[in-house]
C-alpha cells in the first residue's frame, strides 16, 4: 500500500496499527503531506467501517492542525468560506470539510478550520459506532421500539398495585440494578 496511514488504519498486525501518526509524517513535504491527506480523505469517504472513519477522521485532524498549519510557505491568516463556517455551525461536518477542500485555499485559517472539521466529525462517527453497537444488542431493543406507555415491556406486579386492606398502604418495592434503570426515556418526556 502507497499510503503508510490508510495501512496503519486497515492493518491487522499490532506492530502497524499501533505505529506513531507524528513518526510517519516526519521530514514530509508540504506536497507529500498534501497527498497523504487527500488519499486518506478519499480513504474515509469510501469505507464503511466506523473506526476506520474514526481513525482516519483523527489523522487527517493531525495532519492539519500539527504538520500543514506549521509547513515552511504556508500563510497563517486567510480568509475562511463563510458557508463552511455555516456548515460546521449546523454541525454538518462533512459538508464544511468539502467546503474548505474546494476553496483551495492553503493558508493556515483554512487549515486551522479543516483541523476542527475533521476533529468533530470523528467524535460524530464515534456516536454513531456507539448507537450501532447498542441498536445490534437485541438487549437494548427497548432503548430503540418503545414508542409510548404500551410499548413498555416492563409493568408493576399487581400485589404491589393493591393497597393492604387493614392500613390502605400500598407495599413498598425496589429495584436493585448494577446500572441507572431509568424509564423516562425521551418518549416519556
């Protein structure tokens, strides 16, 4: 593979995945670094493998903000396009990046912002690989198909509804859990 960081990313061997980002992009020009960064972007936009996103989305967030920000030449103020600040403020990660990307700008706002761009996006696929993981759990189905009260799998034991006939008390219960049980799930609110 040409690109040490997409074999870092896709690599099986402990020794690969595991190498330094900052020690593969050592004594890179800006040209190599340029190209790297548009083949791992590519590299991100074509997998669907989450962590691969994740990774990718956080290397291209090293390259910008520490190696091509800090390049000989490269201007450190510019001009930002105001549709991928926008973008990036209605948290529309990818479109700001495709923004800043067709700009053509090479200075460091631009670099700068791509930095943050690619730094959001990749907490944003981390979200995603997380709701994956719980929506694949047939355990946490109530999480996801529980439209309203009907929909609850879990009720009260009727002895626990009705009130002792000597003092009108109704019995006391408790739920034990080693996590929060919390039933006001955001269709209860």
């Amino acid at each position: 593979m040409s690109n040490d960081l997409i074999e870092t990313i896709i690599s099986t061997k402990e020794a690969l995945r595991n190498r330094s980002i900052n020690s593969l992009l050592q004594n890179r020009s800006l040209n190599e670094l340029s190209n790297d960064a548009d083949e791992l972007d590519q590299f991100r936009k074509s997998t669907t493998n989450l962590y691969h996103k994740v990774r990718a989305s956080l290397f291209l967030f090293v390259i910008y903000r520490f190696h091509l920000l800090n390049s000989n030449g490269i201007g450190q103020h510019g001009q930002i396009p105001f549709t991928g600040v926008t973008a990036a403020f209605e948290r529309d990660f990818e479109k700001s990046i495709d923004i800043y990307l067709q700009s053509n700008s090479r200075n460091g706002a631009v670099f700068s912002a791509l930095a943050d761009s690619y730094y959001k996006l990749s907490f944003k696929y981390l979200l995603d690989q997380v709701k994956l993981s719980m929506s694949e759990c047939k355990e946490n189905h109530n999480l996801y198909d529980i439209n309203g009260l009907d929909d609850y799998p879990f009720s009260v034991p009727d002895q626990l509804t009705i009130p002792d006939s000597a003092t009108g008390n109704y019995p006391v219960g408790r739920d034990a859990s080693p996590v929060r049980l919390d039933p006001s799930h955001k269709y209860f609110c």
